[in-house]
C-alpha cells in the first residue's frame, strides 16, 4: 500500500470520526437544555391517580409554562413532596393562592374572594360519578401556596394530609402520555367549574 493511499484512508476515518463528533456536541448542545429546562419525563408510580394515571404511565412534562403563568386549578402537576424533596408526586391543583379549601360531606368546597358563600368544585370531567373524598379538613392558601388532590382518593397521599404545596415545589405541568401506546394523549390546560352549594 502506498503512502499516499494509507493517508487517503487515515483521512477518511479522520473526516469520519470528526462528523460523529460534531453530531455529538450538537446533539448535546440542543438535548441538555430541552431536558433541563423545557421538558422532562416523568413515570407514574403507585395507584394515586388512578383511573386517569395509572403505574408505569410515561409522561412528558411541561417545565416552561409556569415560568410565565401560575398553575390552574384541575391540571396535573409534579412536584417535589415537601416532605422529602427527592421524592416525587403527580397530582391535581384544586386549590390556588388566596383560597379557603373545605373538604366536608364528601365533596371540596372553595371560598374565595369571588366565590364568598363558597361552591363545590365541580369535578366530573376526571372522577367517576359517585366518588367521594374523605377526610374533613380545611386549609387557607396563602400566596404560592396550593391544595393539591389524587384522583383516587381513597388511595392518595395528598394535601389532605401533610398540607400546602409551595410553588416552589413544582417541577411542571403534565402534558404528554408517551407510553403505553394505546393510551397516548396530550394534556391540554384546564379549567375546573363549580356548581352551587
């Protein structure tokens, strides 16, 4: 083999691992801050948010959006628990800053500077008829402070029992189902309604 050839091959090679370097670095340059700061995948452990998350559910979430707004009472957020900040819960806002959340009866009712006589949340988009929560609470918000609630209740560690979520807290809103499959969906803002008491 002459020396001109075996520089041609070095040179290929050369040209070739250069390529898989670039691609590399610029792969890194736009996946670290999409997964740091943009989005991040979460899964569902435990039974909690049951029948709407099940165990095992692979979920995208929304990082950016409480940047440049604050959570809305019914969408699903993950937050670290503030009982243990490396642990991590899925669960619904119910109450936002500046609300008066009673559970009573077996049903939450929200006090509010525009709801003053207070109403029940209305939460028959995501709960099975007849679903109660139990417990007999009320708690105050104050600011950044919510009221979180598993959807199944009766199997939810939730503000119910150890309090507050401060903002802070948050990682994001929940925003894709990934896997499995057959069960992929986009999570789109909502908005709960009440009805009297």
């Amino acid at each position: 083999m002459s020396n001109e050839s075996s520089h041609s091959i070095f040179g290929v090679i050369g040209s070739f691992f250069w390529e898989l370097v670039k691609i590399f670095l610029v792969a890194i340059v736009i996946i670290v801050p999409v997964r740091y700061f943009l989005v991040q995948p979460f899964i569902v452990r435990g039974a909690s948010m049951e029948p709407n998350f099940e165990h095992s559910d692979y979920l995208v979430i929304d990082e950016l959006s409480y940047r440049w707004r604050e959570p809305r009472r019914g969408e699903v957020i993950v937050f670290r628990f503030p009982d243990n900040p490396s642990q991590f819960f899925i669960k619904r806002v119910i109450g936002v800053p500046h609300d008066k959340i009673s559970v009573e009866q077996g049903r939450v009712v929200v006090h509010n500077s525009q709801l003053e006589q207070g109403a029940v949340i209305d939460e028959s988009d995501y709960l099975t008829s007849g679903t109660r929560t139990g417990g007999d609470v009320t708690i105050e918000l104050g600011d950044e402070e919510y009221f979180v609630l598993g959807d199944n209740r009766a199997a939810s560690s939730d503000s119910r029992s150890w309090g507050v979520l401060p903002k802070d807290q948050i990682v994001g809103r929940v925003w894709i189902r990934a896997f499995p499959f057959d069960r992929i969906d986009v999570f789109e803002s909502s908005r709960l309604g009440f009805v009297s008491l």
